[in-house]
C-alpha cells in the first residue's frame, strides 16, 4: 500500500515539472528582460557606459541613481531631481549643463518624469 502512494506522488510530480516545463518552453513563464544603456557623457570624449537590465519601465532619474551608486559618483540634483552636478561637473561650469537623451532624442521633462524601458539608450550629456 506504501508503495502505490510513493508511486502515485512520483508519478503526479513528474507530470508538474512536464506540465511547468511545458509552460516555460512555451514562453509563458518568459519575462522580457531586456538591457538600457545610460551614457554619461562629459563632453570632453571622457564617458561612462553602463548596463542594466530590467523589465517594464522605470524612470530615468532611478536609473541615473543607480549609476551613481554602482560608479559611485557624486550625484546633486535640483528639487525637480534635474542633475545640477554629476561627477564633479556641475551646472554653469564652462557655460555648461547637464541635459538628457532618451534614444537620442533630448527630452524636455525631468528625468524623474521620463520613464524609460528596456533597449532604450539614455544619455546625460554635459553640454
């Protein structure tokens, strides 16, 4: 009797991991996971490239943070979190200012305000 149930509890795990198995190959257990790209660009050829992966969107401004914290950079922002300072480049130093890039396209929002989502290229240009 003990070993009808074992082979009943065999027999029903084996036909799960099939049925879950099934399901990933299908691509129903897939995320989309994909990489973004966030450039500092200091505007004197010297750059950051990093990568991150995630899936959704997320905003710019939380992507930024998280270079920051990775490269450990120095990070200061405005109250509207527009970067005034990245990395000891601040606004106003040479005529410059820090502006921002979603896939090469200057954005005229926040960067707290602009969600981006994976494959997007996000570049902080100091210019």
């Amino acid at each position: 009797m003990k070993l009808e149930k074992v082979k009943k509890k065999v027999l029903i795990g084996a036909f799960v991991l099939a049925f879950f198995f099934l399901l990933a190959a299908s691509g129903s257990f897939k995320h989309n996971w994909n990489k973004v790209t966030l450039i500092l660009d200091y505007g004197n050829n010297k750059q950051n490239v990093l990568q991150t992966t995630f899936s959704g969107k997320r905003r710019a401004w939380n992507l930024l943070q998280q270079a920051a914290a990775v490269v450990k950079i120095d990070l200061r922002a405005n109250n509207d979190f527009v970067p005034v300072k990245i990395d000891g480049y601040y606004n106003g130093y040479q005529g410059k200012k820090w502006v921002f890039y979603v896939n090469g396209k200057k954005q005229p929002s926040s960067p707290f305000d602009t969600f981006v989502k994976p494959s997007d290229k996000v570049t902080f240009r100091f210019e």
